[in-house]
C-alpha cells in the first residue's frame, strides 16, 4: 500500500477488504439531502444533493477519475462503492448499487449520521 492508503473492511462481509486512498472527496457539510429511491431500472438506490463546493468538488473529481472506483465510508468501514462511469456536472447524484430497498434505507440513514467519498482501490481484496 502505498503512503496515505488504508485497508478497510466492507462492513458486512467478514473476509472483504478495500485499499482505499485517504483523501476526503466530498464530506458531510457538503451534502444538503439524502433519500432512498429507485435508479432508472428500477433497484433500490440513494439520490443526494450537494451544496455548491460540494458540487464542485464532485464534479473535478469524476472528470479526473473516470473509470474509478469511489468508496462510501463510515466509521473506517466501505458501507458502499461506486465505478465513476461519468462526470458529475450538478448538484444531484445517485448512489446505485446491490441494494435491498432495507439495505438503501439503513445507509440513508447512516450517511445522515456523517461520512466521506473516498478514492479506492480497483479492486476488492
């Protein structure tokens, strides 16, 4: 691991581990809301909205990190992660995942409780 990583647990999975690289994308003062929806396909997910510097630093980061892997922490645990598929230009997203409509509502409410994006690994190890 290189300077500045940390092997996190997934919370949940007993033998699953990220390298995820500590800096802090957007924070918890940088979000407005949070709600458990459906995506497009119908799943169960979470949208947001960040405030205006939130919603710059989102935007700067998925431009310069296509293709990568973003980590949700909470309490030093990856409770979700994301592929950066697209830029983010706006102040809305949406955390799509495998996701129980429980499993989206119980970290909506852990992500009101405050937590980080964080860059990750490109793999589980």
């Amino acid at each position: 691991m290189g300077l500045g990583n940390d092997l996190l647990p997934v919370r949940g999975e007993s033998d699953s581990y990220f390298i995820v690289e500590r800096r802090d994308i957007i924070e918890g003062q940088d979000f407005l809301s949070y709600e458990s929806t459906f995506d497009l396909n119908g799943y169960p997910a979470i949208s947001f909205r960040l405030n205006v510097e939130g919603a710059e630093k989102l935007t700067i980061y998925t431009q310069s990190e296509l293709g990568g892997i973003v980590a949700v922490v909470l309490d030093d645990q990856v409770v979700a992660t994301i592929i950066n598929e697209v830029r983010i230009p706006a102040n809305e997203g949406l955390i799509a995942g495998r996701f129980t409509k429980g499993d989206a509502d119980k970290l909506v409410t852990m992500l009101n409780v405050g937590f980080f994006f964080s860059g990750a690994g490109n793999s589980a190890v």
